[in-house]
C-alpha cells in the first residue's frame, strides 16, 4: 500500500495464511496487534476466510477487540452452499434447485435432469488447494460425463460438489443486497442494487451497480438476517428466473466489494453503520440513498467494451434520497422504497446529495486489467472505446476499497442529522489501523 490518509499503520497478517482449522496463529497475530494499539479496537473481516476464522476466535478477544456477536459457526455455516441450500428450503427463500450426489453416478444423473448446462459448486470454496488444476469454486459442466469427473475429485476439493439449476443471466437478472444488523437481525442500514456491468462478463464482481429497491430482493435479506439473529455485515447475490423470481444464489457473511455503493446522504455507509453500534454509539436513521451508482473504473471499462455499454450521464433528477424510476419489470413484480434503518423507507432529504456516483480501482498492484482493457480497444478500435467512455458517469471520488474512513463519533445522545437539514461538512478522519494477510 502507497501514501494514505485514511491509514494510520498496516499489520502483517499470519506468516502461513490463514486457515480455519487452525485459527490459533491469527488468535497469536491479532493478540499482538491489540497490544500494540493498546485499546480495544473494532474488527471487521473483510472476506470470507477471515470471517470464518474470526468467528472461531472471537469469543477469546471479546476484551481486545469489538467484534460482531456470530455464535455457532454462523459465518461458516452461511458461506457453506450446501448448509445455505438447506436454510432456503426451510425459511422459504427462493433458491435455484440443488442437488448433492452421494456418488459420481447421481452426479451425472442429477446433471441430466436438472438440464445441462449446470451449475457445479464446492460446498465449502475456501478448503480447495490453491493452485489444483481444473478445481475452481464454481464450473459450468456442459455434460453428465464432465459431473461425474468433478464428483470423483470430492476428496482433493476438501468439500462435497452441489449441482444446481443454470439461471442464464441477461438485463436486469443480477441483483444483490447489503445490510449491516445489530444484535438480533436488526437493521441498521440495509439496501438493494442491481447489477448491471460484472467482470467477467456476466459471471463476476460488480463493475457497475446501481442501488434500486426491490422489495422482494429486500425481504429476502432481511428475513434471513432476522431468522438467524444476525449480528454484522452481510452481502448477498440474487440472479432473476424466467418466471421473474429472484433467487438466492450466494451468501457472503463480510462487505461486499461495492459497499460503499450503500452509502446515504450523510455518508452512512453499512461499514460505519457496524462501527457506531460495535462502539455503543447511536446510529442515526439512514436519509434517502437509493439511485446511487458504484463504478469500479477499470473493470467497468473493460466490461463496457467486451460485453455491454456503461450507464448514460443521467439529466438533473428528483429531489436527493428519491428513488430512480424502477427498472424494466417482469411480469407481477412490484417496486416500492428501499428499506434503511429500523426497518423503515429510507426519507427525502433537502438539497442535492452528495457522492451520487461511487468510483472506485480494484487491484491497484494488478496489471491484468490493463492489459485487458488495451487489448480489448485494439480489438475493437479506438472508436468504440471513445463511445464507451462518453457513457462514463461525470461526477464521483475515487476510494479505496482496502482501508475505510474511520466515521465521525457521535454520541449517543446526539441527533442524527435531520431530513430539512443539509448533510453537516465532513470531519476530519482519524486513520484507521489494517490488519493484512
């Protein structure tokens, strides 16, 4: 990591990694890291591996560190596919139809009947050996013999192989939910967004996202949230069928990449939100949100070129905090306001908001996508790549995703900000204190 403001000091993860069967050399990494903060601290995992091994020690640095109340192995439990699977079918969530063979023979049987192409996942993604040929977490199998293969590695992948239904993905199908909860599955700020460019094109991360309220994508995170008494910040993908269902198809129990697309007009993001409440702060009522556009600048791009086009600079809209106009609907599909908060419509607030376009770089130390996006404008000329970058929304900061600005203190008994008022100048930050792996 370069200069940066926001970053008081970077610590060293583990020496080896980390490994959620032996959590005791990141048990040993973060006793000395809070020794040398010398107060308690906020700890928040920031993928899914660490949220699994966190989990596994938190109960031994409750005096160290304030860390989200996840009993049972919860962040396991959810990142787990088989386990997630299985928690859709008794809460009634929408999920893609999922079998998990006990055999190579009902893997190729499964594959054939739940119609090829389909989808073949590891239940537990983060056991698989990092650099084992043709194991990824998740593969499009085209043939029954290809199931059967995939099956018989079971043992090498660590984990049991799920074959689920292909949901082909198109406008409008990919959407996904962010929320940060207080003890109990209470919401503090939670919220809905459509994805609309990924990289890869159609099958990966965020590279444009728009935050739209969905009622039915909301309703599912939330119940979820509520039925498992979930206790920090969650992130969730959905992809729409044909029959215009949202189905859920992952659970990450940690932000997301495009958190900060969820960011309301006071600059309450679900990050800060966690913090307040770790630290026995009020969180104030979220104000307005919804519309808000993430840009992952270089991905996006890339995506643009290869596979679709980026949002148009929209014209001067409805007052800030108002949602956009809903997006194409399927059939008996409703629309209605973003849910933020204790469970309460997100409120209009005065003015314009500020940061309506989030920008961010992922993989700074990366060259690949640049190298991408060269390539792809030399495959497509000059020309096309000139009318890609007109589509490239005008106004938004750049952040970086690794370190987050330490929120402003409020105490418990001070008023959040109010809906007539505009949103109160930016404080200085304190620096925030990383710790790496």
């Amino acid at each position: 990591m370069g200069r940066s403001r926001y970053v008081r000091a970077v610590h060293p993860g583990p020496a080896g990694g980390l490994d959620p069967e032996t959590p005791e050399a990141l048990l040993e990494c973060l006793t000395g890291v809070s020794e040398r903060i010398g107060r308690p601290a906020v700890l928040i995992a920031m993928d899914d591996l660490s949220a699994i091994t966190v989990s596994r020690i938190g109960p031994v640095l409750t005096d160290r560190f304030r860390i989200p109340h996840q009993p049972d192995n919860l962040p396991a439990r959810v990142a787990d596919k088989a386990e997630l699977a299985r928690l859709c079918a008794r809460w009634d969530v929408p999920h893609p139809e999922t079998v998990v063979p006990a055999s190579g023979g009902e893997a190729a049987e499964a594959a054939w009947r739940l119609g090829l192409p389909v989808v073949a996942k590891w239940s537990r993604p983060w056991l698989l050996p990092s650099g084992a040929d043709g194991l990824r977490s998740t593969t499009l199998v085209h043939t029954v013999a290809e199931a059967r293969r995939l099956y018989e590695r079971s043992a090498e992948a660590g984990s049991r192989l799920l074959l689920q239904r292909f949901l082909p993905a198109g406008p409008d199908t990919d959407w996904f939910f962010h929320g940060a909860f207080a003890r109990g599955g209470r919401p503090l700020l939670a919220g809905s967004g459509r994805k609309e460019l990924s990289w890869p094109v159609r099958t990966g991360l965020t590279a444009v996202g728009r935050w739209l309220p969905d009622p039915a994508v909301e309703e599912a995170g939330l119940r979820l949230a509520e039925r498992l008494g979930y206790q920090g910040i969650l992130d969730l993908d959905f992809r729409r069928d044909e029959r215009g269902t949202f189905r859920l198809v992952d659970f990450n129990p940690r932000p997301g990449a495009q958190f900060r697309l969820f960011t309301d007009t006071a600059g309450l993001d679900v990050v800060q939100a966690m913090y307040l409440d770790l630290t026995g702060q009020r969180v104030p009522e979220p104000v307005g949100g919804p519309g808000r556009v993430f840009v992952a600048e270089n991905y996006a791009l890339l995506a643009a070129v290869r596979g679709g086009s980026l949002p148009r600079r929209r014209a001067p809209g409805p007052a800030a905090g108002a949602a956009d106009p809903a997006p194409p609907a399927a059939a008996g599909r409703r629309s209605g306001p973003v849910r933020s908060g204790p469970g309460l419509p997100g409120r209009p607030a005065a003015g314009r908001d500020r940061g309506r376009v989030e920008a961010a770089w992922f993989a700074g130390d990366d060259l690949m996508p640049f190298l991408g996006m060269l390539a792809a404008f030399l495959g497509r000329g000059f020309g096309k790549g000139a009318r890609v970058l007109r589509g490239v929304p005008a106004q938004g900061r750049r952040t970086a995703l690794a370190a987050v600005r330490a929120p402003r203190q409020r105490g418990r008994d001070q008023p959040g900000p109010s809906p007539l008022s505009p949103a109160p100048p930016e404080a200085p930050a304190a620096p925030d204190e990383l710790v790496t792996r």
